[in-house]
C-alpha cells in the first residue's frame, strides 16, 4: 500500500516537472515567436495535456518480427485517454480521476482541486475529476543548456537506476520534493487559499444543484483577492474569471439558463 501511494505521487510530481520542462526549453520556446503560429494564435505556447487514472490493464505485444510494441488494454486505459483530451476543455494541465487521488498521500492529493463530477463513453461509474493548478508563466526559459550530455547508454542506465533507488528510499517524500522545488513553488504562487475555498464552495452548489448560488460564487473566483469581489456587477463572459474550470461550469450551467434539471443527479457527460 506504501508503495502505491508512493508510485502514485511520483507519477504526479513526474508530469508536474514534465511541464515545468516544457516551459523552460529554450528549442520549444523558439516557436513561440514563430510568424505562422503568432498570425494564428494570440501568445502561443507549447503546451500539453496529460491524464492520470488508477486501475488495472492487460500489457500486450503487438507488431511483427521487426518492431515490437507493448500495448495496453483495459476500460480504464480508455478513461485515461478522456481525461487527457478534456484538458483543453478545462484549459488545464492536467486531470486526475478520484481513483487516481485516493491513492495519492494525504498532503499531495489536498494540492488537487476537485472541478467537476463526469461519466465519460466506455465507464458508467460517474467519475469526480481534479486538476493541479500550475501557472507556467512564471517559468523563466533557460538561457544555456545542461553543462554535460552524457550519450553512453550503460552510463545512463546506471545514473537512472541510482536515481530510482533515491526515490524509492523510505526516507523519501515526494510531497518534501515537491514542496521544496523552485519550479512548483513559482508556479504554484499565483494560487490564493481564498480562492481554493472559493471554488470549493462554488462546486458544492452546483454538484447540489443549486446552480444560481454556485454561478454567483464562481463569479468571484480570481486567483488573487479582489476589493470589489461580490459588489462588481458580472455584464458579461468578459467580466468572468480567468480559471479555465471556472469557466467550464458557467457555460455549462448557462445552457440551462442556471436552472438545474429537476432530476439533476450531480454529475453530467462529459462531451467529446
């Protein structure tokens, strides 16, 4: 079971600084000043969406005597791909399932947000779904690359199995090496606790179906405390935050002018 929570927060911290890569890559960030990209998308960035789930699978070998490839297969394989396409509904990073943060440790599943309670096609266990909030604008590019490229395979191999057993020492904790990482700490600033209990209460009256109390708290979900929040008059989309699940909701519950079906189970579809 340690072990498990173990794997399960390295996974997390591992796409977490995956992405913390992402916005450092001096090559990756070339294209952002690339002519075709800025006549297209307004301040483009590479950026990724990535899914995280918890249950079982069947490994197979497919290919032929040439190439062999393992593959996966399982319903919960075919969760996982929906979580990641959703992202860009989200506009997030990445979405974790609940099964995925129940087996996370205490203090790394309270860093994940709970945004919206989902059944996707191929699962019809409704499913509550969270997000890590990372704000990678605060990412500075790097201005030269590693000092050292080791390219002996055998020599990298050997590094990777020391680092493996660093990791899976009992005195390692993810959550300290998470905690205490410059990238997550710069990216992770921009995020209020008042905003976090904001939300947290936006998102119980709407899963309750009390959607006209959950769209005026949403309204006032801004990353940083505002002076006018609760006494600015919400016109229109512009006026609404910034946060992608926030937005999410609102144009969900817009469909329904905020008014909640009456046999509202809590959860909706999630669209394709």
């Amino acid at each position: 079971e340690e072990k498990q929570t173990k794997l399960a927060d390295m996974a997390l911290m591992s796409y977490v600084k995956i992405i913390a890569e992402i916005n450092k890559s001096r090559i990756l960030a070339g294209y952002r000043w690339h002519p075709g990209f800025q006549y297209r998308i307004q301040d483009f960035r590479v950026s990724m969406g990535f899914g995280l789930h918890h249950g079982w699978a069947i490994e197979g070998a497919i290919g032929s005597e040439y190439k062999i490839d393992a593959s996966y297969l399982s319903p919960n394989v075919s969760v996982t791909a929906k979580l990641e396409a959703a992202t860009s509904q989200f506009k997030v990073w990445m979405l974790l399932s609940h099964s995925m943060v129940h087996k996370c440790s205490h203090e790394v599943a309270l860093s994940c947000r709970l945004i919206d309670h989902v059944t996707v096609s191929g699962s019809r266990i409704p499913m509550r779904v969270y997000t890590m909030d990372l704000d990678t604008r605060r990412i500075a590019v790097e201005e030269k690359g590693p000092d050292r490229i080791i390219r002996n395979r055998f020599k990298i191999r050997q590094l990777r199995e020391v680092r493996k057993g660093e990791k899976m020492a009992e005195d390692y904790r993810v959550w300290d090496g998470m905690t205490n990482n410059p990238d997550v700490t710069k990216m992770r600033a921009l995020f209020s606790e008042e905003f976090f209990q904001r939300f947290h209460m936006a998102y119980r009256n709407y899963e309750a179906g009390e959607w006209l109390a959950a769209r005026d708290m949403l309204f006032t979900c801004h990353y940083q405390p505002r002076a006018d929040i609760g006494r600015r008059l919400v016109q229109s989309e512009a006026d609404w935050p910034e946060d992608g699940p926030t937005v999410t909701l609102l144009k969900f519950m817009q469909q329904r002018n905020f008014q909640a079906p009456s046999d509202w189970p809590g959860y909706r579809e999630l669209p394709e």
